[in-house]
C-alpha cells in the first residue's frame, strides 16, 4: 500500500463529509423519517442543474442555494401530497423524489452535456479528484471540498449544539413543543433545509448514494450502542470518521489482495458503513443480537436448572429411604429435554448444588435450600390459581410450573400472604418453608 | 406552488357565516346572559347547525364565572379533520381550581378539544381564551399531557432527561439544561414515586411508570391549568392511584386540571366537574348535576346516530373539495 498525501486529503475529506451527514442523520433516524434523508438527496438534483445552468459555472454558492431550495421544495412538496391525495408519507416521498431526481437526469443530460457534470459523478461521487482542485488558505493548498465540507460540518455542530434542547423535545415529543411555544415544524424545515444543504455540501464528493449511507447507518448503529442522546451523537461521529478511514483504507488495498486495481472509495465506505451497523447489530451489550441470545439462553439455563432441581426435591420427597438415585436418562426423559439437561445437571455439580450419589444424583445442602424455595414459590402458586382464582383444572400445575422461575422472595411473601399462610398445597403436598 | 387548500375551507367559510349572524353589538347584548340563551338565539337564526334541534341546547349550569378570569373559555370552537367536522360550535367555560373531566365515546372529539385548545390542530373558528387572554399569550400559565402513545419510548433519552423537558419553557431558547434543573426534575420525580427510576431508559418502564413520568413533567411545568389526554388509560392500580393523589395535590394549590377520561365509572368519585362531549358539548358543570343518566343518555346514545347521518349527508356535498381520503382520528 502506498499513501501519499493525496491519501490524507481522500480520507480528510472523506471524513468531514461523513461527519456532518452523521450529525443531521441522527435526527433523521430519531424522527423515524430516514426515507426524507434519502428523498431529499436525491430531489436536489434538478436544483444543482438549475443552478448550473443559470450561472454556467460549477461554483459552489450558487449550487448550495439552488440544490437547497429545492430541498426544501421537497419537503413541502411531500406535506402537500399526503395532505391533497390523502397518500401515505412513503408513497408520496416516493413520488416526489424519483420525479425530482429524473428531471435532475434530464436537465444535465440536456443542457450540461459537455461539462464534467455527469450522471455517474452525481451517484457516485469523485472523492479520488477532490484533492486536485486546491484553494490557498492559511498559506496552504486545501482541496475545495474538504473546505466545503468542514464549513458544513461546522455549521451542523452549531446548529445541534445551540439548539440541542430544542432538537430533543422538537424530535421526542413534537406537541409538547409546540405548546410551549417551540414550534416543532419550524425545527422540521430548519433541520431539512440543513439536511439538503449537506446533502449537496457532500455530493460532489462522495455521490448520493454515500450521503444517504451516512445520513441513516451512522445514527441507526450509534442508537443500537446508547441510550443516551448525546453519547448517541458522538458515537455517530466516530462511525462516521471510522467508515472513512476504513473505506479508503479497504479501497485501496482489498481489491489489490485478489489482484484488481484499487476501487471507488465511496463505495467503501459505504460498505464499511453497513459493516459496522452490522457489528453493532451483532454484538451491541444491549440490543445486540449475540447478547440477547446470551441473555435469552442464560434464562433458559436457568429455567432447567430449576427443574432439574425441583424434580431431584420431589423425588426425595416420595422416594423411599433405600431407592436409588436419579440417573442423567431419567432426568432427561422427565424434562424432554437432552444437551440443555446435561449442561445445566454440568452446571448444577460445578456450583456444588447437586453431587454424585449412587449412580444418579443428589441435592446438596445448598441445592435443598433453593430447590425448597421454587417447590414452595410452585405450590403457593398452585394454592394461588386455585384458591383464590378459581383456577383448579389439571392445568393449574403447568401455568405454576411457568410462574415459579418468575417468582422473586418478594412476590412469593405476597403471594404467602394473600391465600393465607397454607401448609399443604390443593394436591395435599407440604409446603417447604 | 402555494400551500395546500385546507379541507376545512368549506367549514371555516359557514362558521363565519354563523358568527356573523353574532355582530359585536349582539356580543355586547348577550354578555351578560348565560351561554345558554346565547347559542340558543344563534341557533334559532337558523346558523347551519344540523342536529341541534330547538330545546337541544348545551345544558350549560350558569356556574356564574366570569369569563376574564375563567381558567379556560371556548367560545364557537369548530374543528375539522379533512372533511369531517369533530367538534362543532363548542361553548364552554371552566371554573378554577377544579378536577374536570371531558367524558364522551369515542370519536366524540376529547382529545381533538385539547389539541385545538392548545393550538395542536387547526381551529376552523372559535376563540381560546386562558384567564381572560388569548391562550397564544398565556403558554406559560399552561401545561400538557400527551396521550402516552403519542411518542416514541424507544427515544435515547432517560426519565430525567423527560422531566426536565418541562422546564425548557422556563429555561428559554439556547441556554442549556443545567444541575440545578436536573435536580428539581429529581423533585418532581419523587412527588410521583419515580426517584428511583431517574436514570432508566424510558424504554424499560412500564406503561403506568411512562404516565407517571409524563405526570412528573407536566408537574415540571408549574402551570396554573393543565390539560391531559387519558392519563388513567391502561395503568397499573399503583399509578393510577399516584394520578388521583397528585391530582388532588394540585386542586389544593389552586390549579384547575382538565382531564380526558374514559371510565364513567369513577368520573363521580374522581371529578368534581364533569364535560360530556359528543362532538359538541351536550351539558357541562359540576359532577353531582350534570353527570346524570339522561344527559349520559344524550351523550352515548341515540342522537350520535342522527348527528352522524347529518354529517354523512353533509360529507356528500360537491362544493366540498374531493379526493381526500383517510382521516387523522
């Protein structure tokens, strides 16, 4: 791999541009409104051939202006297609950016031809030509688009930090805004009309599909990471400058790996990007799939456990003095169940709450004392549903075996207390204290 | 391209027709008269009024409140979603310091007549007035709860962060939240029993925590009425006993609560002044004489049928713009 300061300039610019689309995309994705950030960077392509064609140059002003305003248009077009046609949102964004966007097609088919203002460029981007075109400042060449694109970025930042208050009561609760006098519409064309304005800002750099990966994957990956709103921007920031290191960097080495020339690094970030919300959708501690299947088979453990535990109780409870113990066969075959039995009986040796007896199993003094907790949380339950719900049908035994692993010493006292301190379950079997 | 027709044009355009049947000089004459006689002359001017029959008038108690100083005065209030009209004409003015609820079935337009209150969806005529003055310039002297629906609990924020949002008003446009903030919202927390849940993602709460929350924001508020859509729907006893106490705290401080409610069956034990709407006020005034079974009767049964098939005859109108589809309720 060979990185010349072109490289720094790619990824610089790279970064700015993923960043301050991060920063609006949040609000995009916290207003359950992702497809408007999608719509709207696409609809302002008339707008810049407009803009081009007007002034005939590729300056950025005019551009911004032109490609903003339409955004806007956009969004107003879309309120008055689900107001007039009774539509839903989706639909009617459908409608209005794809026209929008074809007419874009046309107009610089049309009358933008022989200019370098082309089809493919507008999709993809040309991040790898953005260092060539420099602007002196501070006595240095700067590539005019990282320049753009930090002004941007700048403009964003100011816009959530000033208004970062009225941005999440305007995003959580529009109505209560409004009443107390933060009007949660004016918020909504402020926050389009900076969504379109970084739309365009990172356009000519990095193409629109990228502008709608970073508007939407950073903030949909950061919200799986927190809970907490302002961790939730910062997290978006580093996905986005993360997506661009990462682009670059795969763009210019993964294809040469198997022997192809270096590929567009806009689509590397983009697919860096999807495979970072793909990491936090796997591996998020909360919301992360791996944890939740953790989690959900920690309970399911847990759940064996006690049966295994309250079936070795109740066997010692009837068993004669001088039978034998219970073997893992029959423990499975009284809990249907197979590897999930032999792990949890595993689990249940290794913290000494049963051990070997005789060929089969026994409980320990600790196991007693717990498996005596959930027979007991079981038979008051039992006592419960058919005491007091008048709920006595064979099945009273099922829904009590469910309701025993849910059953915390707190609930069972309660439960003690209200069908009255009972010492023998509706089946005539003591209630272990 | 100019901003959409709204539907209700047609509506806005025969409520003026109405209120013009009412000239100032008219307002003047009636000011001293109870509402009651006021709607009644309106309606026998023949002001398009389907459904009120003459005799069928608000039965208004002339609770003697003065409008400057009444909590909240509705006055001609008609609301429209697309083509349909949800509240018509309504008149109403509330005491201070009470528990009201706004009892009706569903569709009869509750939530609607706090929204347009507060200026949530557009009023197709009517005056809004908090303590004599336009409620536009009475915001701070008002607080809200939403229905809990209404929001997304999956929002990154936690039931601190919530609270506080009630003093945004307070706290004014650009200056952030700041300790001493967050420590009052820690007070209003535990004035609802949810000290302990501060920093919980208001996802992990239960729906009658959530209401609870709302409640400690509204209480954040420090306003002087509070409007609140379905707090008691679909909480754990727990809460809704919280809702009750915290009303009754609030009654004693002297502020009016304007509640809608959906179980007639605590209204009388809950409210002490009751409102029941169906589409336009059917009676109003305190519990004891108003809630009583024919003016339920009125309410929930028979006429709705009648007033709906108006409404079905007059949805057929074709000076009524077309196409539009869906309604919002």
């Amino acid at each position: 791999m060979e990185w010349t300061f072109i490289d720094t300039w790619i990824v610089v610019t790279a970064m700015l541009s993923a960043m301050s689309c991060a920063l609006l995309g949040n609000y995009l994705v916290l207003r359950r409104m992702s497809m408007m950030g999608d719509a709207i960077s696409h609809a302002v392509l008339p707008g810049l051939a407009i803009a081009f064609i007007l002034t005939g140059s590729r300056e950025s002003l005019p551009m911004l202006l032109g490609a903003t305003i339409v955004g806007v248009l956009t969004t107003f077009l879309v309120q008055a297609v689900v107001k007039l046609s009774g539509l839903d949102k989706g639909a009617s964004m459908g409608v209005i950016f794809t026209t929008l966007f074809a007419l874009g097609l046309i107009l610089i088919r049309q009358a933008a031809d022989h200019v370098d203002l082309d089809p493919g460029c507008v999709l993809y981007g040309a991040i790898e030509l953005t260092p060539l075109d420099v602007i002196p400042l501070f006595g240095m060449e700067i590539p005019q688009a990282a320049v753009t694109n930090a002004a941007m970025l700048a403009v964003n930042l100011a816009f959530v930090l000033v208004f970062y208050k009225e941005l999440k009561i305007t995003s959580f609760d529009p109505a209560l805004a409004t009443t107390i006098g933060i009007n949660a519409s004016v918020m909504h064309y402020i926050l389009m009309t900076l969504v379109a304005a970084t739309a365009i800002a990172s356009f000519e750099s990095v193409g629109s599909i990228l502008v709608i990966a970073m508007l939407i994957i950073p903030g949909a990956a950061a919200h799986l990471l927190t809970d907490r709103l302002w961790l939730l921007l910062v997290l978006s920031l580093v996905i986005a400058a993360m997506c661009a290191v990462l682009g670059h960097v795969s763009a210019i080495t993964v294809p040469v790996w198997f022997g192809f020339r270096d590929t567009s690094t806009a689509g590397m970030m983009a697919v860096a990007a999807g495979g970072i919300f793909l990491a936090a959708f796997l591996f998020a501690p909360r919301y992360g799939l791996v944890s939740r299947m953790i989690r959900q088979g920690a309970l399911a453990l847990k759940i064996v456990k006690d049966d295994v535990m309250g079936l070795l109780y109740r066997f010692e409870e009837v068993a004669p003095d001088d039978a034998g113990a219970l073997g893992i066969e029959e423990l499975k075959d009284a809990l249907e169940g197979g590897a999930s039995v032999r792990l949890a009986v595993w689990d249940l040796l290794r913290t000494k709450r049963i051990r070997r007896r005789a060929g089969g199993f026994a409980l320990t003094d600790t196991g007693l004392g717990e498996s005596a907790g959930i027979i007991r949380s079981h038979r008051l339950w039992e006592s419960y549903l058919c005491g007091k719900m008048r709920y006595c049908m064979a099945s009273v035994h099922a829904s009590a075996h469910r309701l025993e692993h849910v059953t915390d010493p707190a609930m069972q006292a309660e439960l003690d207390r209200a069908v009255g301190h009972p010492v023998r379950d509706p089946h005539d079997k003591k209630i272990p204290d | 391209m100019g901003r959409p027709l709204p539907a209700n044009t047609v509506f806005r355009k025969r409520c003026r027709k109405a209120a013009d049947m009412q000239t100032p000089e008219a307002n003047d004459k009636t000011a001293g008269v109870p509402p009651r006689e006021a709607s009644h002359r309106r309606s026998s001017q023949g002001a398009p009024n389907p459904g009120r029959g003459p005799g069928n008038g608000p039965d208004i108690m002339p609770d003697a409140i003065d409008d400057a100083t009444a909590p909240l005065s509705v006055k001609d209030l008609t609301v429209a979603y697309q083509r349909k009209p949800v509240l018509w004409d309504v008149e109403l003015t509330l005491p201070e310091g009470r528990l009201i609820a706004v009892v009706g079935p569903n569709g009869a337009g509750k939530s609607t007549l706090i929204k347009a209150i507060l200026g949530l969806v557009p009023r197709a005529s009517g005056r809004v007035s908090i303590y004599g003055k336009p409620y536009e310039a009475q915001r701070h002297l008002v607080g809200y709860v939403p229905q809990r629906e209404s929001v997304d609990w999956d929002f990154p924020v936690n039931a601190l962060d919530v609270v506080a949002m009630g003093f945004y008003r307070k706290i004014g446009w650009l200056r952030p939240v700041t300790r001493s903030h967050r420590l009052a919202a820690v007070k209003e927390l535990e004035k609802v029993g949810m000290a302990d849940y501060a920093h919980r993602q208001i996802s992990q709460l239960s729906g009658g925590q959530q209401q609870r929350i709302f409640l400690a924001r509204a209480l954040a508020q420090d306003a002087r009425i509070y409007f609140m859509d379905e707090p008691f729907a679909g909480v754990d006893t727990a809460t809704e006993r919280a809702i009750i106490a915290l009303l009754k705290d609030l009654k004693a401080s002297g502020k009016t609560c304007v509640v809608v409610h959906h179980d007639l069956q605590t209204v009388p034990t809950y409210f002490d002044h009751v409102v029941l709407l169906n589409m336009r006020v059917v009676a109003h005034g305190p519990t004891e004489a108003v809630f009583t079974e024919e003016n339920l009767k009125k309410t929930y049964g028979g006429r709705l049928t009648l007033l709906s098939q108006a409404f079905y005859e007059l949805s057929k109108d074709p000076r009524l713009p077309r196409g539009t589809k869906g309604s919002q309720e």
